[in-house]
C-alpha cells in the first residue's frame, strides 16, 4: 500500500504534561498547569458510592502519584506476591483489584471565566472520574491519555472534590500492568480562547545542512459566541534561548467553533536532531486579541529527516542500523510508576548499553518517557495495542476495540506526533486476526486513521508466524515487523531472505528477537540492506511473564516464586546481565566492554526447567561473573570470552591457556577450559600484536564493607526527584562479593524517603517497599524519592557484623 520511499521529517509536541521544577508557563500566561499528583486519599477495594461528596473517608491513606498499589504489600504480609494471584505468570504473581482515589481540589473565584480541565496521563485502568459528584467518564484503555472537562460543575472559591475509581479485574494483560494513577494528573487553566489539546503539530519537510523550513500548525478553539480576530506570533528558540526564526500572522475565529492555523518559518544552518546530538528546539506561540494575550503554548521540538527503503533506514540523509530493545512500562522495584526520573534512567541505561532504539510494547509510553528519548537521542517505535477484536485475556482490550480503538489511537498520535524520537507508529502486536480478510481491512482502517493524524512516518505492525497468507496484511504496512517467526520451519533470517526475494519491496525488521539468537539476527541487518533493525526481547527486565528467560515456554504449571521476565540485557534493577556484555561484541559498542569474561557455574542458579519448547529461546547461557568456587578447587571450568578484536588470549594467575581467534567465524566468542583455583582470570584482547583491551575476573576476599553508589548526589526538592543507590558488599579491595546474600538495612534522614528496594534476584518475593533488603549476587538497590523542601538527605546502610555505610544526597531547591 505504501511502497513508495518514505521521507519524513518530525518535532516534539506540546508536552503539557510535562514535570520539572520550572513549568512551562510565564506568570503572563493564561495557560497554566498545576500539578495534582500530591496528597490524594486512597481506598483499596470496592465501595459503593465511592464518589460522595460527603463520604466518610476515615481509614482511607494519604498517597501521592503516581501510584501503582498493585507493587505495595498484601495487607497483613510483608510481601506483595501471592500465588494464588488471578494474575498468575502473567502478572508475575502481582494483584489487581479495584480501588479509590480522591482529591480536594480549591478553585478561586477569580478563575471563573476560564475553561478548566483535569487531564489523566495514565490509569491503569477501566477508570471513572467524578467531580463533586457529577459523572464525567469512564476510559478503559489502561495505557492512553485522557482529560475532562470539569468546568460547569465546579463550586468556583469553593472546595472541589475528585473522585476516581480503578478496576483492574480479572486477566487484562500478558505481563505486569500495575494497577492505579501510576502517571501525572495534571489541573489546566485555559481562556475561552486557546490552543486545543495536542493542537500543535510542527513539520520540517524540508531540511538540509544549510536551511531547515518549519511549518507550524495549531488548532485554535474559540468558545465565545462572538467571532474573534487575531494576532499568531511564533518565535523559534534555539537552545541557548536566541530567537532564530519568528513569524506573524493573523486569524479570524467564528464563534464557538475552531479554526486551524498554520506559519512556516525557516532556520538558517539549524542544529539537526540526530541519535548522536539529540538538538532541541522551541517554538513559542502567542496569540492575542487587541493586543491582550489569550494563550501562549511553548513547543520543544527537533529538526530532522527520515527516510525508509529496501536500501535501509536514513537519519538527516544518514543510515542508521537501529540496535533496539523492547521494552514493557514498568521500573521494576518501583512497579508501573512513572516517575520521570525513573522513565529518564531507563533511556539512560539503555543507551549507555549500545542501544539506539526502543520499541515501546505493546502499549504508549508515558510522556516523560519520550521526553527523555528526544533529549538523549533515542528512537522509538512508539506502539498501541496487543490486541483487536480477539482475546489474548478474558478481560484484555478486545472487550473494548470496536468503541475505543478510534479515541486511543487519536491521544497516541496526536500527543506524541511530534517527538523527533519516534520514528514509526506500531498499529498491534502479534495480532491473532493477521492471517485473515477482517485482520488485514481492520489493519488497513487503523492505518489509514494514523497517516490521517500523521502522514510523516511509517505504519508498522509486529507479526509473528510469518506465511505468504499474510501478503495482505502486510501490504497495509510501511515497514513489516517480523517476530521471531516461529513455527515457519525455517530461522527468521531465512525466512526473511526468501520472502525478500518473493516481496522484493517490502522493508523488513526483527520487531522481536531471541537473545540466544542475538548474532545471527544483527548479521541479517549486517547483510541485507532491506533489514533495518534488530529489536531483542527484551532490552530492559521486567516483572510478570515469570521465568520466560529461564523456565521458558510452555507455562502449564505454576512458576511461582519466579516473578521477573529473566530476559533482558539490562536486569530490573538496572544492571547489566551477560548477554548486555556480549552485545557490547557485537554491536562494536566501545563505550561498553569491549572484552568480558564469564563462568559456567559447576551447579546451575536455579532448578533446571522440567521441559522447554524447542522455540522458547529468550533464555541466555547460565553464565556468572564470579571467581569463587571454593571446594571446585582442580575441578576444570567452562570459560566464556567475548572480544570484538580478532584474537583473545586467557590467563589464570599469570599462567596462559592460549590464544583463539574471536570473529564472525566464531561468533566473537572464544571457549575456554581451565582447573579452578583462586587468584585471577585474565583475558587479553590484540589486534595483531597490540594489546587493545584487557579484562580481569577475580576472586574476592571476604565481605567486610558496604559500598553505597547514587546515580546522582543532588537531586530537586519537588517531591518528585529520585536518586538511585546501588548497594554493594565488597571486600578490602572494595571488589563485589558476589556470592554474599547479606540483609541489608537501610535509614534514612532529612527530606526524603525510602521509596523503594529491590534485588536482581527473579524469585525474590521479599517487599518492594520495607526498609531492607537481601543481596542478591552481592548488591541490590535503593530508591530515594525527594520531599518538597530542599536540605541534606542521608542514607544509612547496615547488615550484621559491618560497619555502616552512608550517603549525603543534596535535594536542592527549585530556583525557576
């Protein structure tokens, strides 16, 4: 349908649910966002008429957003996992349920002129909301924006009080969802006239080393009965705050109607948004009447080029291999909360681990997500449903696609079009209806709304099962995202050759593939210009589809205590498991390692799987970063190397075991075996003769101190800022200890709190959110979330038999 060469071009939308310590908007502003995620009462369990305005609510709990109480302990237990959860795998043992949240909300007199709504990022799910009593709606999709419109219900000087409830019953999704408002709410204030919500789209259809042309479009709402004519100024800002282009021009609104509007204004030399200097920039528009301004909305945005072929992917006229990861929503030990720190973080990670891609599965992500994607230089494929009409769950969204799928679609396009991060629109994940007429006209429908919304980039979808029956569906499709093609009887690299040769237009790439498989699937990218990408299930860990990367498929009996997926390159705490270091290799990633070292345990981690189907390969090699087998000693090791250079030699205290090539051959891998004794494993990577990297894998003594690491020591005192602190037992050289399994205790004082632990350990089923934690191959993890007053937070941490060890955190005030 789309076989013609894509070229486009995209910008960041209006982010109005954004968070920082300075809004958006001037004190001039009509617009302004006020924050509602603090001090909400809630209820967990059904009530009846939750929604009262005089209800009782003695014995409900204060809580501040967002909020998952699905990552919380079960009332009377010290842990939040249950195997009897209706969730079961899926959910990784984790509970659903319904609950109550309410808030006190105090409108001044003086806003009574003003239109005002409250605006949802995300509700896991099936939400209504409530205003001093009065019903606004109820929106199902767990995973999309919404806002309502609160304004002739409000008691204006008055308190206000909101109301919403959340029903996640039943098995609603295939992994960990969360359960909750587990993103920002938002109270906006807007003039009769004003920008509509997600009216701003910016294009740059053009766009060389020299001139960049921006169109600008805003839709503009005029609620007044009498028509109105006006001035629409817009100034573009680059990143120093210089003005670079501005345009005038005016408009004339007919009462209680809309009107779209639209400027092109041209950068000279523009900064290009690219994955290596990811570029903003900002549009401001204002528009006023008789000289009063009436709304100002401020646009960050990105200049850059896309273009798709069977030649490859291009970025500024550049091609780009996508190196991706899937990745699901949640932040592990935090549950589905969205903090934007920890959205921010887990970009973060993902590139400093090679990556430059990120495919969002299989639902939206939240708006701090893609803000951080557009300020780190992050691709994404930002992707809406896992399912159409047909169920995967009993209680999944097919029970609301024929009414819903037109509103989730128009609040993914509209509020996300113009990040210069995404890169492609996913219309469905393994959609069970691809093989048929109804499959393909529904694909189509879908597709077709979204290139309504949104012309510049491609429709793509992820397919697995791949047969020539499904030509049709792909024909709908711009680029086809191939999902391991399991039961095709043929690897998918073939596979994808053949159907190549049968479809020679098509555009191909791995939108899912087996970590185990992780050199033959980028070798297809390295070799056939018509595969753009390769995306690993999964980049980053995540909880439910217990034990998938370990027990694996099929999951007819309970897997409990597994909780965590076990698949990712990055664990759920944010570290780095064995199969991240080899794409270090493979990727050519120098800023990762470029040698590592790792051993075959002589007893497996955990209890083998009873049996594993022959395609259930998110599995990696049980290998460990650890030289401390005491009682193995003499006993002959199976040694793991990966080097990106063409030879590697290992050592065992000084002693060589040879040299072995390390190349495509070989997969970059070399294989050693060697008796066990302490002291040091040494791997050297040449390129001829030169040395080029060196790894060294030793064993520890014993445990005798703690060693605290923060990802940050000063953080905003917004009640929203977190610091990330990795916990580690280390010996005298202050090397990990990695077979310590200490309990660790932590307190803190000042202006912060405790948010969260967790462990890398998949069967774990200690608490998210008691101050202590157990290790888990030498380390776990601590969350500190900042209060909303600046001073000097310190961590303590303690186990039997140690010194303690702290941290000072500085949580600064917001100056802006």
């Amino acid at each position: 349908m789309r076989k013609k060469l894509l070229s486009l071009l995209s910008v960041v939308v209006v982010s109005f649910f954004f968070l920082s310590c300075a809004h958006l908007n001037k004190d001039v502003n009509p617009r302004k966002m006020t924050l509602l995620d603090f001090e909400w009462y809630f209820h967990s369990g059904k009530i009846e008429n939750g929604q009262t305005i005089n209800l009782d609510t003695k014995g409900w709990r204060m809580v501040d957003l967002p909020h998952d109480w699905s990552i919380e302990n079960i009332e009377g237990t010290h842990s939040p996992f249950d195997s009897t959860a209706l969730g079961g795998i899926d959910y990784g043992y984790l509970k659903g349920g319904t609950a109550w949240y309410r808030k006190k909300i105090d409108i001044p007199d003086s806003l009574r002129n003003n239109k005002i709504s409250i605006c949802f990022e995300g509700v896991y799910m099936n939400s209504d909301v409530w205003i001093n009593g009065n019903h606004l709606g109820n929106h199902p999709y767990g995973y999309t924006s919404f806002e309502y419109d609160i304004t002739k219900y409000l008691n204006f000087g008055q308190s206000n009080i909101l109301a919403v409830e959340v029903k996640n019953e039943g098995k609603t999704s295939r992994w960990y969802p969360g359960s909750g408002i587990y993103r920002h709410v938002w109270l906006k204030i807007t003039g009769p006239l004003h920008v509509a919500t997600w009216g701003t789209f910016i294009t740059t259809p053009e766009v060389t080393k020299s001139r960049a042309k921006v169109v600008l479009q805003n839709k503009i709402v005029n609620e007044r009965s009498d028509a109105s004519k006006l001035l629409i100024t817009t100034k573009i800002l680059d990143a120093g705050g210089n003005v670079v282009s501005l345009s005038q021009s005016n408009q004339s609104v007919a009462g209680s109607s809309e009107s779209n509007h639209e400027q092109t204004l041209v950068i000279k030399n523009p900064s290009l948004w690219s994955v290596e200097t990811p570029n903003l920039y900002t549009a401001v528009t204002e528009i006023t009447e008789d000289g009063i301004l009436k709304d100002m909305v401020e646009t960050n945005f990105g200049i850059r080029s896309l273009r798709f072929s069977t030649e490859g992917f291009f970025l500024n006229g550049k091609k780009v291999l996508l190196k991706g990861g899937c990745m699901h929503h949640d932040n592990g030990p935090l549950g589905a909360a969205a903090y934007d720190r920890a959205e921010e973080r887990r970009v973060e990670l993902m590139k400093a681990n090679g990556f430059n891609a990120i495919r969002c599965s299989h639902n939206p992500p939240s708006t701090a997500f893609l803000n951080a994607c557009d300020k780190l230089g992050m691709l994404v494929i930002d992707e809406s449903f896992d399912c159409w009409r047909l169920a995967k769950n009993p209680q999944d969204y097919h029970l609301y696609f024929d009414d819903w799928w037109k509103r989730d679609l128009e609040s993914m396009v509209l509020r996300d079009r113009n990040h210069p991060s995404v890169i492609m629109w996913s219309i469905g994940n393994e959609i069970p209806e691809t093989s048929n007429t109804e499959g393909t006209a529904i694909s189509k429908m879908l597709g077709d709304y979204v290139q309504m919304i949104d012309s510049t980039r491609p429709i793509t979808s992820a397919v697995c099962f791949i047969t020539p029956e499904k030509d049709a569906f792909f024909e709908t499709l711009g680029v086809a995202g191939y999902n391991y093609a399991v039961g095709s009887g043929t690897r998918q690299g073939e596979l994808i050759q053949a159907d190549h040769k049968r479809v020679p237009g098509r555009i191909f790439y791995n939108s899912e593939s087996f970590p185990l498989e992780a050199f033959s699937a980028w070798m297809d990218v390295l070799d056939n210009s018509y595969v753009i990408g390769d995306f690993v299930w999964t980049g980053f860990d995540y909880l439910g589809e217990a034990s998938i990367g370990w027990l694996g498929h099929p999951t007819d009996i309970s897997y409990y205590p597994w909780n965590h997926a076990f698949c990712g390159d990055i664990d759920i705490c944010g570290f780095k498991r064995p199969q991240s270091y080899y794409r270090d290799v493979l990727w050519k990633h120098t800023e990762g390692y470029p040698v590592s070292v790792f051993v075959k345990p002589p007893v497996p981690t955990f209890d083998l799987p009873r049996k594993r189907a022959d395609w259930s390969r998110w599995y990696w090699p049980d290998l460990v970063s650890d030289w401390n087998w005491e009682g193995y000693e003499g006993q002959m090791m199976d040694i793991t190397v990966y080097c990106m250079y063409p030879e590697v030699e290992l050592f065992l205290n000084g002693k060589s075991f040879g040299k072995k090539p390390t190349n495509r051959n070989t997969e970059w891998t070399a294989s050693f075996q060697v008796p066990y004794s302490k002291g040091s494993l040494k791997a050297v990577g040449y390129e001829g003769e030169m040395v080029k990297s060196v790894y060294t894998l030793s064993t520890t003594g014993q445990t005798i101190k703690i060693g605290l690491k923060p990802d940050r020591t000063t953080i905003n005192a917004d009640g929203q800022d977190l610091c990330f602190i990795t916990v580690e037992l280390q010996d005298s050289n202050g090397l990990r200890t990695p077979k310590a399994t200490n309990k660790v205790t932590f307190k803190i004082e000042g202006p912060g709190s405790i948010i969260a632990v967790g462990s890398s350990n998949p069967r774990s089923v200690e608490s998210f959110q008691k101050p202590y934690r157990n290790a888990y191959q030498g380390r776990c993890l601590v969350i500190v979330k900042a209060e909303r007053k600046s001073g000097r937070i310190v961590l303590r941490a303690e186990t039997d038999k140690i010194k303690p060890t702290s941290v000072i955190i500085t949580a600064k005030p917001c100056t802006n």
